[in-house]
C-alpha cells in the first residue's frame, strides 16, 4: 500500500485529491509542520528536504520508489495509473507546462502574499508587490479557461496542481480575484467533484 507523507497546507493537499480520484487505498501519515515533525530525522530520512509532501510506493515498477516535491508525487501516480496525464505529445507537455506554471508562479507568490497579509503590522510595500504577481497571475489563468472547461484538455494533473492555491487565495485574500469570472467558474466546478471534496477535507 501507498505510504503519504502530508499535511493540511495547499501543497499537501493535492496528492489526496488524486487518490480520491484515483480511488486508491493509502496509508496516511500527517506530519504536523507546526511541531516541526518535518524536520524529525526519521522524516528527513525520507525526504531529505525536510517539507511535505512525500510518497513512498512499495510496489514501484522496479521495487520501492520514493517521491518528494507535490508535482513530481502527481506526475508519479499519474503515470503509474495511466490517468489525468496524456501519455501522448504535445498534450503532455500542455499538461505539465501547467503543473510547473503552479509551482514556479501560484505556490510561491500566492504563499507570501497570504503570509504577509496575516502580519501585524503589516509590510505594505511588500504585501503590495506580491499582490500585484498574484493578481497577474489569476489573469493569466483567467485567460486560460476563458473558453475551456479545465486547464489543459481533459480534467488533469493541471487542475489539481493549481486548485488547492486559487481555493486558499479565494478563501483568504478574495479581491486578488477581482474581475477573474472564468477562474472563479473553474474553481466551482472543482469544488463539485467529490474527490476533490475529499482531498481539501484532509
């Protein structure tokens, strides 16, 4: 059975989402980052990084496989289930082009403009920067589906990528949304898929 290493943050959110799709049985292992359980040697033993998520598959394709960062666990299942990941060109490359747009754009500006939006006091100057990538973000996006369904095709590995961060800047700082009608769309018919559902209710 698959061992998942996670917790309740938009990262550690996707690899649920995909089993529930999946309909895969897991072993779940939560690793409270706030009593630094991430950084304990038994887990550092598996992800050498020491953040969430981490998969380890006992019945890897050659024996056991471990897979650290949340895009490589997607790619990983994806391939191993032959699902939500075109085996074919150029719609893999669409697929994963989306992934990494996620990992290099969303996750990281949507994560600080939300921690400096908590603050108190708040740094303006640095709220406003990240503000302005995030909103140039969403637009980008907000272009994207303005005459699709889903991000890339079919529903995909690109969707769950980005949703659990456009839920959370939704939830938390919702006028970086402003304006952004066919992200707002996309993110409704995400939250009515049950595994979807399921994952964010980690």
């Amino acid at each position: 059975m698959l061992d998942l290493y996670t917790w309740r943050t938009p990262n550690g959110k996707k690899a649920p989402i995909l089993l529930a799709e999946l309909k895969w049985p897991y072993e779940l292992h939560l690793v409270d980052l706030g009593q630094g359980a991430q950084k304990k040697p038994e887990y550092v033993a598996i992800n050498p990084n020491g953040k969430i998520p981490a998969l380890v598959d006992p019945e890897g394709p050659n024996g056991l496989v471990v897979v650290f960062e949340s895009g490589a666990i997607l790619e990983y299942l994806a391939d191993k289930a032959g699902r939500f990941l075109p085996k074919d060109q150029p719609g893999r490359a669409e697929v994963l082009s989306w992934a990494y747009w996620q990992v290099g754009g969303p996750g990281p500006f949507f994560g600080q403009l939300l921690a400096f939006a908590a603050q108190t006091p708040r740094n303006d100057g640095a709220f406003a920067k990240f503000f302005g990538e995030s909103q140039r973000l969403v637009r980008v996006l907000d272009g994207r589906l303005k005459d699709r369904e889903w991000i890339a095709g079919a529903y995909s590995i690109a969707d769950i990528m980005n949703y659990p961060w456009f839920a959370a800047l939704h939830e938390r700082q919702p006028d970086a949304l402003d304006g952004a009608e066919h992200v707002k769309r996309w993110l409704v018919g995400m939250a009515a898929r049950p595994a979807v559902r399921e994952g964010m209710g980690l």
